[in-house]
C-alpha cells in the first residue's frame, strides 16, 4: 500500500478512533475521580489531584486496546506526551496526528518486542 491509500485508510477509520479514544478518556477520568472521591475526607474541600493531568501517559498507554482494534496496531509509548494529558481534547490533538504518521510509515517507532506469553495461573 502507498501512502496516499495509508492515509486514506487512516481517515476511514479516524472518526471511530477519535469516538472511541473520547470513551476511554472519559472511563478513565471517572475511574479516577471515583478513587478520589472514595479517598478524600468528607468536607476536606476538594483535593490536590485537581491541578495533576487528568491522564498520565502511563495510564494512556492502557489505550492501545483501541489502536489494537482500530488500526491494528500498538500505540506507541514514544508519541505519548510525558506527564499525559490534561484533557480529552488536548490527548486526541496531540495522539491522532502522531497515530497517523505512524499508521502511514512516515514517523518510524520502536517496535515493542512481543511480551512473553504469560504462564496461565
């Protein structure tokens, strides 16, 4: 496939990445904040973690279910913003340019060497 058909298959799918990256985003944030809320002391005023990223980029690599299923393809950890991202938006304007380049071969990444199989409990 040449670039100009990568780009396209790229934009075909960008919508459903995007849609699909906004759901995770928002899981996510509230997961966090259930942590926080069963955390904090009741009446403490709000908390520190207010002025943290919403997401580190620890916790976006768990996105690469998405890329897996939408681009097949892992997301790799060298485009994720160090310190993560302090909202939705601001993850997808910066990933989904990045996804792109790396879908259609123009930004090359590290390939993750496969992780070993687990052994089954």
């Amino acid at each position: 496939m040449g670039m100009d058909e990568l780009k396209s298959a790229f934009a075909a799918k960008a919508q459903v990445l995007i849609a699909k990256l906004e759901t995770w985003f928002e899981d996510e944030v509230a997961a966090i904040d259930g942590e926080i809320a069963a955390e904090a002391p009741s009446g403490s005023g709000g908390s520190i973690m207010g002025m943290r990223p919403a997401i580190d980029s620890k916790r976006v690599l768990d996105a690469t279910v998405i890329t897996k299923e939408v681009l097949n393809m892992e997301l790799p950890p060298e485009i994720i913003k160090p310190g993560g991202y302090g909202s939705c938006d601001e993850m997808i304007a910066d990933l989904v340019p990045k996804l792109e380049q790396v879908f259609i071969g123009a930004l090359k990444v590290k390939k993750p060497k496969p992780a070993k199989e687990l052994e089954p409990v």
